[in-house]
C-alpha cells in the first residue's frame, strides 16, 4: 500500500511539474518581445532609436538575404540574420527570406546579386543592398565590431522617408562616367538623392530645383560661362561637392575650377601626394590619409575606418576668404611630399627636390557659410566614388557623409557598434567529430538510461 502511494504521489508531482512547465512556457510566449539578453555586450538588445523607427513603422518592408553555404562564413551569416530576427520580433512590418547562392541561383540573378552576403531592404520598388563585409569591423586583436544595427535602421528610415534632396552631376570636362560610378548613384539613390546629369554647355542654366552640384574627377577646365554660372549659383542657396580628377598641366588648364575654389579660401597646389612608404597592398600613389576632426569622419575614425585616394591633389587654406570656415577633412603624414614635376611622376621618377610641396598635405576641406550654414565639400581626391574602389573600407560612407552634411540631413542614425570577442575555432578531424558524436548522443543518453533503469529496478524489488 505504502509502495502504491509513493508511486501515486511520484506521478502526480510529475505531472505538476510538466503542467507548471507547459504553462509558464504558454505565458512567457504570450508576452511579445519579452526576452532577458544575459550575453555580456547585449547583443541582442535593440538601441531605443530601432524600436521607435520599428515602432512606428506602417510599410510592410521585405528584408531578403542571400549567403553562400560554401564560403566558410557561418558566423558572419548567423550574426545579421540573428540581428534580422530581433527586427522581426519589434515589429510585423518585417517579413524575411534567406536565399543560399548555390542551391537558389535564380533568385540572386532576379534582384541582380553576384555574390553571397548581400542583404536587401525591400519597400515596393525602392530597395537598399548592404553587403556583409560592410558591417564588420576587424581589430588587431582579433575581435570585431558589428554595425548592422545602424545600417538596418538606416535602410529603413531611408526607405520610408518622403523627402527627396535634387543633386546634379556636371558632365562635359572628362568626369567619371556614371557606368564607372553605379554603385555610387544608386547609394545616393537609396538615401533618397534623385541625381540627374547636367551639361551647362548644352542646358545654358542651372535648374531651379538644385540643391547641390557635384564635379567628380574632372580633367578639363570649365569654360568661362559656366564658371560664371556657377559662381551666381553658388552666391544664392547653392552648394557644391569638388572632388577633384587629374591633368598633368593642372596648373595652368584648371584656371576656372581653381578659381571657384579660392571663391572659399582653398587653393590648389598642383602637387600630387606621394607616400614614400610603400606597403605590400598599395602604391606611392595611393594615400591613406589621417582624418581631421568633423562630423563627416568622427565615426569613420572612432570605426577605424579608412579612406582612400589615388592621385591625390594637394590642397590648401588660407584667410582670403574670412566668411567661410574651412575644416580639414583629410591630410597625409608629415612623410609624404607633393609632387610638382608631373613628367617626372609619369616616368616613376619621382623624388622629393626643394621645387614640391612637403608634408603633411591636406587633401580635404569642409566649408561653413558665416552662418555656420554647410556651403561646399572640396577634395583633392576622386577615385573612392569609383566602382572598383567605393567598396574598399570607409570610402562609401566618406561619400554619403559629406553628401549628407552637404544637405544638412539631420536625422541621419549614429548607434553605436557592438563589440565582439575574437571569433575562435575550433579544428577537429573526421574521426575526433565521430568521438564527440558517439559520446553526445549514442553514450550519454545510454549511460543515463541504464542507471535509470537500475535505480528503477532496485525499487521495484526493494
């Protein structure tokens, strides 16, 4: 009788026990967005800027993901779908689909994607593509910082904002052509920029709706009309991102672009930035400058994010123009030089003699009306808006920021990024992973049986 009732009451407290379980399980589920985040850098707790833009979120945005099984990059993968999910819990607006490469090409050729480790913010047919690489950071220690917080709320907000900033790209002296800038127009796109071509030769004006005119890379000068057309525009609300390309007779043939430029106390030199310090990955040509204090490249520094240019022009300010504020974007180390004898840079010859420009050089200007109003972005640089180099590190977010402090765009996102440990791994063979295999699952639940059943045993007799 004994036996029967501690075998009864050994029931009913199981029976409790999974009840209670089952229960408290159906209520935690009930409680939307509740989670606890015990990871030590919160990893999966969304800044209070997210779930305000989730919050208020009323377009349903598709969020696809297309990864590579066979690239050996699970963790990176698992680290933006696993941020993709805490999206999803804050709002039902976000509906997601992942796509791997090698079984699902169609899907990748259907929304133009050659490579694994894309993410794409869908709203009807506005998108925003974010490539992996973009979103992490490496350290010399070996750990990493991970942005995708602020990039995702980025794409969205700038998805659904209805405010759209009219820019226009001068063409006619030998600029980039924008087949060699897609990747950077349909950047500015996505930011909600609708950018047009614009040949003053051909037009004879400005339009109205200008915001802001962009010279990338020119190697010929303006004529004198245009200069003059420029110059009216730029005395009103008018605005103006230089970035400037190469002429070997630079200093004679840029007399009009030159003089736009001293319009706001910036000169320049004629002289191409050499590095003397050559690296294994870059040439004498190709600077990785420092940056100076700004909101264009405060967060590129605090990420260690570098930008880069080749065939660099030297720049410089002086006080002829007392109504602007001219702020230093980017210089070189007092090691490098400004080459002056472009013929002698054209045969590799090049050297540091008494007639160039000695370091450190400075490759950047942020220019501020007396109003402290943005005015004009002038570099000595253009290449990192190209295809093959906006890519590389900071150059695309260089880009958009000055673009974007150009427009005044307040509302732009800053979270901060989150920290990560060093990722180890762990290198196993064949034969040790069937070790851990039989152990795991075949022994250890055996083993727990049988002393189970012995102890069960041992009752039933006793």
């Amino acid at each position: 009788m004994n036996k029967w009732i501690r075998g009864t009451n050994a029931t009913v407290l199981s029976i409790a026990a999974i009840g209670i379980f089952i229960i408290l399980t159906i209520f935690l589920h009930s409680l939307k967005g509740f989670q606890v985040d015990l990871t030590k850098n919160k990893n999966f707790t969304l800044s209070e800027q997210t779930t305000a833009t989730l919050k208020n979120l009323n377009q349903d945005i598709h969020v696809i993901a297309f990864t590579n099984s066979g690239d050996g990059n699970e963790f990176i993968t698992r680290q933006v779908t696993d941020m993709v999910a805490e999206y999803k819990k804050q709002s039902g607006k976000i509906t997601y689909d992942e796509y791997d490469m090698l079984k699902q090409p169609s899907m990748a050729k259907q929304y133009g994607v050659d490579q694994g480790g894309t993410i794409i913010f869908e709203l009807g047919t506005k998108k925003q593509n974010i490539n992996f690489y973009e979103l992490f950071t490496g350290q010399q220690d070996g750990s990493y910082t991970f942005s995708g917080e602020e990039k995702f709320t980025q794409a969205i907000q700038s998805l659904t904002s209805t405010e759209k900033h009219t820019v226009y790209l001068l063409s006619g002296h030998q600029e980039y052509p924008g087949t060699a800038m897609s990747i950077f127009k349909s950047s500015l796109a996505a930011a909600n920029y609708d950018v047009k071509d614009l040949n003053l030769y051909v037009e004879g004006k400005i339009p109205d709706d200008a915001q802001m005119l962009m010279l990338l890379g020119p190697q010929n000068d303006l004529n004198d009309k245009e200069a003059a057309l420029i110059q009216e525009y730029l005395k009103g609300k008018g605005k103006i991102y230089i970035a400037l390309g190469f002429n070997k007779d630079m200093a004679t043939s840029w007399k009009n672009i030159d003089a736009i430029m001293k319009t706001y106390g910036v000169q320049d030199q004629h002289a191409i930035a050499i590095e003397p310090k050559q690296t294994s990955l870059y040439d004498p040509l190709t600077i990785i400058p420092e940056y100076g204090s700004h909101d264009i490249t405060n967060k590129l520094s605090s990420n260690n994010l570098v930008t880069m240019l080749s065939l660099a022009v030297s720049l410089n300010a002086d006080d002829s123009a007392p109504d602007f504020t001219k702020s230093l974007l980017l210089k070189t180390t007092d090691k490098a030089y400004g080459e002056t004898d472009i013929n002698l840079l054209a045969q590799s010859k090049t050297k540091l003699d008494a007639a160039d420009v000695k370091g450190p050089l400075n490759l950047g200007y942020a220019i501020a009306d007396k109003d402290n109003k943005p005015k004009a972005v002038i570099l000595g640089g253009s290449t990192f808006v190209l295809d093959q180099d906006i890519q590389n590190q900071g150059n695309k977010d260089f880009a958009l920021n000055s673009i974007g402090w150009l427009q005044e765009m307040k509302d732009q996102i800053t979270i901060r990024p989150r920290q990560g440990d060093a990722y180890q791994q762990a290198m196993i063979t064949p034969s040790q992973a069937n070790t851990i295999f039989l152990i795991t699952i075949v022994f250890l639940p055996l083993l727990f049986l049988i002393i189970g059943g012995v102890i069960w045993w041992r009752r039933r007799r006793g």
